[in-house]
C-alpha cells in the first residue's frame, strides 16, 4: 500500500522534488527519479517529472517509502552579525513591508553562505528588526560582487509567488554597466548559447538580453541592459562574448587587454519592476561612489 500525502497550501507551486526532500524524506536527487521512473510515485493518480509544480490539494502516492535512508543534513554555521553591522543595513532599504523587503545590495558579499564566504546577506537580516517575527526567503540572486535591488520575501507564499513571476518573466530587470572598449549602438540584443557543465556533462542555454549603449568613448561604454533570460553569470559572459567585458572582472575577461585594477565590479541592477494584484511596483537603486567617480572619470 502506498503512503498518501495532500499538498497544503505552503507549497502551492513548489517543486515536487523540493516538496518530497522537506515533506518526507530527504534523499539524494537520483533516488527521486528512480522512484518515478519505476512508477513509485504518482499524482492525482498520474506520472509526473521531479520538477511538476506541485497545486494546493493535489493527491500524492509513494511506494516503498520505508525501504529509503534519509541522507544526514549537514548543518550549516550560520554567521552572527555585529548590531552595528544590522544597524547599516538600515541605509539600504528601499522598501520593507509585511510581505517582502527591497534592498540596495552593496558589493562584495554574497546573498547567502557558501563554501568561500561566510558573512552574507540572509544571516545579517534575519537578525534585524525587519525580520522579528518573520524569516527570510530568497527569491532571486545577485553575484557577490555586483549591486544593486535585490528582493528578499518575508513568507513562504510570497517566495513562492516571486519564484514564479521570475519564471514566467514577469519581473523586470535593468542593470547599469561600464564595459572595456567601444560597442557599436546598432547592437540592442545579445543572444548566444551559454555552455556550462554539470557533473561533467555539457549542457548549452539560450541567453537573451536587450543593450542600450548611453554614453561611449573609444577606451570604455556605459550601458544599460535588460536580461530577457536568467542565466547564472548571463550579462557577464555574454559581454565577454562581443569583446567588451565588465570593469572589475576577475572571472570573466580577455588576458590580452590591459586590466585596470579595480576593486569594484561595474555592473549594478539599477530596476526592477512587477506587478502584484494589479498594483505595479517600481524600485530604483542608486549606484555607489566608486561606480560614479569611474564615471564621471572615463566617460
């Protein structure tokens, strides 16, 4: 007899292979395909894929739930801010209400811990004010060195309704950017095929993002781009594409230019910009010194 589980609202629109880890048992991502591919699994008494969105209600089977080994969580040590280090985050905030909060990410640290940075984002805020009686939720990222709006959601409902505006592209963003050399303003759309390779396996995504050149000169330009598709490092590496990388990048750059040493990465989102319950909302996030005085300095 299978073991019967319905879907309640908190995970309205998760991942079925994110709903089976949290809600049952938490195994590795190839046991989960296993199962369905042998039919262990099903919903509302259907085959799905790893990755069905999972809706309030729905009817889940699981076979052989007991012959499974839950693999340990390692814990993770969390980084515990200094108040004075809270209390500058005051500075940043665009928007904070019962729902979300928008911030002015400063550069040089990370959203979230990882295996080389451990002060970030996340462990700083939920120690503060604006998350007493609530945690955060992180519904986008920005690379530890670039700045600008970032959203964090304050509950599980609307993490999940930005997790999917995102993904059916209905959250705008607009990026700020100085660029080594001269880009010609015919160019207003990137779209190349992005290679990266997991478990080493070669996996090629299309990349899409709209160019608008403000000022240029013949040594650097200032531009403004909309990324149409969300892939991990996109404007980077599709301005490294034409030529043209960021100011301040370490990772993706041409050897035979001439770098300036710099330790700011020019690539600032400056906008964002969706719609809730017909009410749109429109951020904006003032870049910082360093970006304004090479600014003001080279173009």
């Amino acid at each position: 007899m299978p073991k019967t589980f319905t879907v309640d609202k908190d995970y309205q629109d998760s991942r079925f292979d994110r709903w089976f880890k949290n809600k049952v048992i938490n195994v590795p991502h190839s046991l989960i395909e296993k199962l369905i591919r042998r039919n262990k699994v099903k919903v509302n008494k259907k085959k799905i894929k790893s990755s069905y969105r999972l809706q309030t209600g729905d009817l889940i089977e699981i076979y052989d739930i007991s012959k499974l080994k839950p693999v340990d969580k390692k814990e993770k040590t969390k980084y515990l801010p200094k108040k004075k280090e809270i209390g500058a985050y005051d500075d940043y905030v665009i928007e904070d209400n019962e729902n979300f909060i928008v911030i002015n990410k400063p550069t040089g640290i990370p959203v979230q811990s990882g295996t080389k940075s451990f002060k970030n984002i996340i462990d700083i805020l939920k120690n503060s004010t604006y998350f007493e009686n609530s945690k955060p939720f992180i519904v986008h990222r920005l690379d530890k060195e670039t700045s600008g709006v970032l959203i964090i959601a304050k509950n599980r409902k609307y993490a999940q309704l930005f997790t999917s505006l995102f993904r059916i592209r209905k959250i705008h963003k607009t990026y700020l950017a100085i660029v080594y050399g001269k880009i010609d303003k015919s160019i207003k759309v990137m779209k190349d095929d992005l290679i990266y390779y997991e478990n080493n396996k070669k996996i090629s995504q299309k990349a899409v993002s709209n160019l608008k050149v403000i000022k240029s000169n013949e040594g650097f330009s200032y531009l403004e781009l909309n990324p149409i598709t969300g892939r991990k490092h996109q404007l980077r590496k599709q301005l490294l594409k034409i030529g043209c990388p960021i100011i301040g990048d370490d990772k993706y750059f041409i050897n035979t230019r001439k770098r300036i040493k710099i330790k700011n990465l020019m690539l600032h989102a400056y906008k964002i910009k969706f719609m809730i319950n017909n009410i749109q909302y429109n951020f904006k996030a003032k870049y910082n010194k360093l970006f304004e005085d090479f600014l003001k300095k080279n173009i």
